[in-house]
C-alpha cells in the first residue's frame, strides 16, 4: 500500500500512525501522529502545487520539540513521508479534535480526504 493509501485508511478509521519524514534538514527518525487532512496545496507566491498532510504529532522526534509541546499541529510534504504505518494497537482518535484543525479551512478546497 502506497503512502496516500496508509495515509486515507487512516483518516477513515481516525487510527495514529507512525512515520518518518525525510525533509532535508529535519529531524530524522519515527513521529507518532493524527492524521487530519490529505489535500493539494497551492503555494500563493509561486501558484506551485504539492500534496500535503496535516497530522497532529503526539511522539517522537522533532525539530521544535522544546519550543512546541506535543500535540502539534503540522503540516508535511507527503512526499517526503516514507514508513508510514498505521497503529491499530493504538485504538482511534475522537472529538474533540485539535483546537487548530478547522474541516472548513480554505486550503482544504482541493482536498483528498479529511477528517
């Protein structure tokens, strides 16, 4: 199963997961999280599209830990995700969802799937 696959089945059992992400000059090593949103994002500046994905990190590394507690509200490049897994032993995630996932964000317009 693909990365948007993992990423959709997630969504749809609201399950965590754990994934690596492989973004020069990041942390590197396994991140536990929600995922909320996949979507297409439309740079302003450049009108560039990419496929993002917004997951509420709950564990593991990160660059911003110390200044930003877990949870995390975040936003990453799907295509630099890579051993992404969905944790079943975790149970599901339910309402109340992070105070900074709006399912009504206009970036949302181009969305794959959300929760």
């Amino acid at each position: 199963m693909n990365t948007l696959e993992v990423l959709k089945q997630a969504i749809t059992s609201r399950n965590h997961i754990s994934f690596e992400y492989n973004k020069e000059g990041k942390v590197q090593g396994v991140r536990i999280g929600h995922p909320y949103a996949v979507f297409i994002f439309t740079a302003k500046n450049t009108n560039i599209q990419s496929t993002k994905v917004h997951i509420v990190q709950i564990d593991g590394v990160s660059d911003s830990k110390e200044g930003k507690p877990f949870p995390s509200f975040r936003m990453y490049n799907i295509e630099d995700l890579s051993n992404v897994f969905v944790l079943l032993e975790k149970g599901a995630f339910a309402p109340p969802y992070h105070e900074n996932y709006n399912s009504e964000w206009d970036g949302y317009k181009d969305v794959i799937m959300k929760v």
